[in-house]
C-alpha cells in the first residue's frame, strides 16, 4: 500500500489498468477524465506520457507470456510426443497442437507418397471439406510442392492472388471449397530428405509473423522426429511380428502335420474294420468339434442332418470344393466334396464353425474324411451293384420260367428267399420308364427300392421290371412312381399287372405290365402309373401288342362278372336286359318293347345290375367298357 501511495496520481490509474490486463482502449480512460475535469495542459501531457508508457509495458508482458506459452506448449507436445507410439497417434498429436498453438482455422499435414509419386492428405483438423480432405498433389505442385521442392517455409496472406508458386485446378478447388485464403507451410525434414510439409491456414486474409513461421518450424522438428521414431519403432515391431509368425507357423503347421497323420490313421482303421458311413461321420465329428453330415450326389443326407436352406450352398460349395480339392467355407457350414476321379459322390459337411474358426489342420482332416467317405461310398456301391446284379439274373430268369420244370421253379424260389423276397405271397409286377433319365441312375434307384421292399428289380427290353409284394396294381405302381421320381428327379411312368404267386405266373404278370405302360406312353399320360384293372380292353388295345384269346374273355369277366355269375346262379337273363337298354340308347319305353316285358321290370332288373356292378354303371367310362364287354361276350 506504501508503494501504490509513493507513485503520481498520473501514474497511479495505468498501473491498475495494467494490474488489471485491461485492452488498449481502456488506456484513453484516465486522459478523457482529465479533460472532463478541466485538467491543464501539462497534467494531461503527463497522462498521455504515461500512457504511452504503460502501453509499453503491457505489450512487453503480453509478449513474455506468449512466449512461456509457446515453450510450454513445445515442452508438452515433445512430451506428448515421447509417450507416442503408433504413427496415426503420432500426426494426429502434431496437427491438433500446431492448430492450437497459431490460433488457426485449420491444421494439416501431408506425407509424401515415394511409390505414387505424389503427396496426399493424411490427417486433418478443422476441415469441413471432403474434397479437401482427400487431395493428392503432384511433386512441385501448389504451395505444399514449393515448400518441399525449397526444403523451406512459405507462406502466404492470400493463396488465390500469389503467383510465387505452381497453382492447379484440384488444388485450387479444394482450397476454395474448404474457404482457405492465409496458408503457412513448413517442411518436415528427417535424414536431410522432406517426408512432408505441416500447414496452419485461416479462412481470411492474415499474414504470419516470423515468430510464427519459428514456432510451427521447432513443431515440424519434433513432428519429423517423432515420425522417423515411429516408423523405425514399426519397422522394428514388424520384423519381431514377422519372426514370430514365422515361429508360430512352423509350430502350428508341425501340430497340424502330426495332428492330421493321427486323424488319418484312425480314419483308416475305421474304414479297415468296415465301419459305416454313421460311424465314420461320428468320428470325424469328435475330431472336429461340431455335427458332421454326409451327402450324396443328390442332395440327399446318408447320415447327419442339415436344414433345407442349407442344401444350396451345399451343392454350391460342394462343386468349388470338386475343382479345387480343398474343404470351403459355407456360411457356418464347411463342406468337402467326396469325388472318385471326376466323379462326384457327394460331400462331407461340418456344421457350427464359422468361417474364420477351422484351421488348417482341421481343413486337412475334413479333407481326408472325404478321401475315406469315397472309398466307402466305392465298397457300398460295388457291394450293391454285385447284388443288383444278382437281382437282375434272377428277374431274367423269372421270365423265362414259364416253361421250366417244378424243380427249376424251386430253385428259382430258394434263389429269392435268399435276397429276401417270397414268391408265394402275392406280388405286383411293375414295368417303369423314365424320359430323358439315366438308364443306370433309373435302375439303380428301382433296385434300392426293390431291396428295402423286399422284391427283386431288373431290366428287360430297355425298361425296368419290378416285383413287389401287395395285392394293389394301382397302389404300388404310383409307390414306385413317387419313389423313383424322387431319386433321379425326372418323370417316371409306370404300368403294373397282378396280384399274383409262384414264379410261373411273373412273366405273363409282367408282360401285361408291360402293355399297360405302352398304354400310358400312348396316351401321353407321362410320369402316370396304372394297372390293367385302370386301364380295361383301352390298355389292350393301346398296349403296343396283339390281344390274345385269353385275354378277351379275362376282361369280359372282369367287367361283367358279377352279372355273369348272377344269371348263372339264379338263371336270369340280366346280360341281355342290359345289351337291350344300350342297344336303344338307354331309353326305357323301347327297352321294355324289346324285351316284351313291363316297363317297370326293366327298371327293377337295371336296379339289380346296379347293386352288381354299382352306382357308377351307366356313368359315360363305365358304359363304353360294358358295351365293349357285351359285344365281346356275344361273339365268344
């Protein structure tokens, strides 16, 4: 208080001011009350003196405290910098503290690109433009290119209207668009080469003072270092990176070889004991982790399960998998083509591991399990193709037995009995064909069926024959249409003849079969199935063959039996009644004139022939057969 009350009342109000780091405007404030006091002329000369001095005094404060700053702000960026380990931490640290410390609008850097042969935008702050953002200069171009070229700062108050430097239409664009007018560049040096070039630019016109230009220098120094640094610290980290993969992999592929030697020991010893497929996907699912499901060609599941929308990419994987021999990626799904040269047989599939957790050693069991699911696959089918063929003889010689002894008949039956058919119960011969199939893939399919139906399949003539056990032409039939169609997915049509016992009776069984399916092929009813008993005298006729005697009146019984045998048993005379009422075109009246009898038994006599024949009788199908029938009947 001593030292305030020891100084002029002139002195007194600046130090305050000064005191109070109040702006330069607030100085006029002492000298205008002075005057509105009506001071003198020296005591307001003493104010103005004192102004001016105080003026001095707080630009030189101002001044010290920038200064500190500055250093201070260069002590914590070496420090932040020193604590910085990856590159991007590293630029990002320089451009938000040289934007920091000049107080710009915007803050960039450029690193040059040695492969490109150009420069590019690596990291911003206070840009608002895309376009900017992703510039790429040309060595030499802009303001960015002198500065790099001269290894020097430049700067500039306002970059549209300085020609010093190589302008360029993207680079002025760029500029223009993120509103840039004052740029200060200054070079980043490491090993006396420039690596890059730190930018601060306002969007107004402004020139950058020396101290400036010194500061964002000293801030390129560290950055340059701290870059260098970082690049050496990555280089270094990316051999040490190098070494030890190279390590690891040598180790896991040393795990992997042993690991997959041992899988393919025990896959092999599965396979030598005759495992099944059930057995052998068992085991390739404890190796593996995960449910495992074997395919056929198809599509369809030998054993396992997958859900129907995986089928897709299994098929698609599947056939990548066939060209290339390696296990591939499906979803959560890896799948492995099981092929036999170019032969595709199918594929292995492991669910529940996603792409990116099977490693390379599990790709190699998957693979050797397909290898072993091959050769199992092989074992089966030869073992069935021989038993097929066992089948097919015997089927052959079944229609050649008409004319055989009762001993060779026997032998034909033990030969059956053996392949797990009997011929004594009743039995369905079915005769199919199927448009624009396999001939080996239809066999192959009839004869699956035939021995889980316990019958016998075969071919003859180019079609396939099969007998099995019902007592239904019609039913079996359309079983094996649905069967067959579902195994090789193309039209399948069938004719079937029966029931019938012993082996004697197959080949005339069959050959009405066959005439049934030259019926169906006839009438273009493909991928249809049919007996004799749906088709009537229409399937003799259509059949492809000369009707025999016997077959004339075998379908006069069967279509008139029950009226046959009624007439004979109560000695009436319904056949003639109904050979009358079609002969006059169902019309009663002339019927009963015909007849000689009253109207009334005409209907009585029609009715008995319905509760005969039934309801359906005189439907339009029904009738043609019965008209047929009675002309057959009177000329027998």
């Amino acid at each position: 208080m001593s030292d305030l009350n020891a100084l002029s009342d002139t002195e007194l109000p600046f130090l305050s001011l000064l005191v109070q780091d109040a702006s330069a405007v607030e100085y006029d404030a002492p000298i205008a009350r002075a005057h509105a006091q009506g001071a003198d002329a020296e005591t307001i000369s003493r104010l103005e003196r004192a102004r001016t001095l105080a003026l001095r005094v707080r630009s030189t404060l101002r001044e010290q405290r920038r200064r500190e700053n500055e250093l201070a702000a260069l002590f914590e960026t070496a420090s932040d910098l020193a604590e910085l380990r990856d590159l991007d931490s590293v630029l990002r640290a320089i451009v938000v503290r040289a934007r920091k410390l000049l107080g710009t609008d915007v803050a960039y850097l450029s690193l040059n690109d040695l492969e490109a042969g150009d420069t590019f935008m690596r990291v911003t702050e206070g840009s608002v433009s895309a376009k900017f953002q992703q510039v790429r200069l040309g060595m030499g171009e802009g303001l960015g290119g002198l500065v790099a070229q001269t290894a020097s700062p430049y700067v500039t108050a306002d970059y549209f209207n300085d020609d010093q430097f190589h302008h360029t239409r993207t680079i002025d664009a760029a500029v223009h668009e993120e509103g840039l007018v004052a740029i200060l560049g200054v070079p980043l040096l490491a090993s006396g080469r420039v690596i890059g070039v730190l930018y601060a630019s306002d969007r107004r016109v402004r020139p950058f003072s020396r101290d400036e230009i010194t500061l964002l220098s000293s801030l390129a120094t560290h950055a340059a270092i701290a870059i260098e640094s970082a690049n050496q610290l990555a280089e270094t980290k990316a051999a040490l990176a190098e070494l030890a993969d190279a390590s690891r992999t040598i180790q896991a592929h040393s795990e992997a070889v042993e690991r997959a030697a041992e899988a393919h020991e025990a896959l092999t010893g599965l396979l030598l004991r005759g495992a099944g497929l059930g057995e052998l996907a068992a085991s390739v699912a404890e190796l593996l982790g995960g449910p495992v499901a074997i395919v056929d060609e198809t599509g369809r599941c030998l054993c396992g399960l997958l859900e129907p929308d995986e089928l897709g990419s299994v098929e698609a994987s599947a056939a990548q998998s066939a060209k290339t021999g390696r296990a591939l990626p499906a979803g959560r799904l890896w799948v492995a083509a099981v092929t036999a040269g170019q032969e595709k047989l199918g594929s292995v599939v492991l669910r529940g591991r996603p792409q990116l957790d099977l490693e390379g050693s599990d790709q190699r069991i998957l693979e050797r399990a397909a290898t072993m699911t091959a050769l199992r696959l092989l074992i089966e089918r030869s073992a069935r193709e021989a038993e097929h063929r066992v089948r097919g003889e015997l089927v052959a010689d079944l229609l050649d037995a008409a004319d055989r002894g009762e001993s060779s008949l026997d032998s034909l039956r033990e030969r059956a009995r053996r392949l797990g058919a009997d011929l004594d119960v009743p039995y369905v011969a079915v005769v199919a064909q199927a448009q624009d199939a396999d001939r080996q893939r239809l066999a192959s399919a009839a004869a699956h069926l035939a021995a889980t139906s316990r019958g016998l399949a075969g071919e003859r003539a180019g079609v396939t024959v099969l007998l099995l056990p019902g007592s239904d032409p019609t039913g079996v039939a359309r079983d094996v249409v649905h069967h067959l169609h579902g195994a090789i997915q193309r039209p399948v049509t069938a004719g079937a003849a029966g029931p019938a016992r012993g082996p004697a009776a197959f080949a005339a069984t069959q050959a009405e079969g066959a005439r049934c399916l030259a019926a169906l092929l006839a009438l273009g009813r493909i991928g249809d199935a049919a007996s004799t008993r749906d088709l009537g005298f229409v399937g003799l006729l259509l059949g492809g063959v000369e009707p025999k005697t016997s077959d004339v009146p075998a379908f006069v019984r069967a279509t008139l039996g029950p009226v046959l045998e009624y007439d004979a048993r109560r000695a009436t005379d319904l056949v003639h009644t109904l050979d009358a009422y079609f002969g006059c075109g169902g019309n009663l009246m002339r019927t009963k004139d015909v007849l000689h009898v009253h109207v009334n038994t005409v209907t009585q006599r029609l009715d008995r022939i319905a509760q005969l024949l039934g309801a359906d009788w005189n439907a339009p199908e029904r009738a043609l057969e019965l008209q047929l029938a009675l002309r057959l009947h009177s000329l027998l």
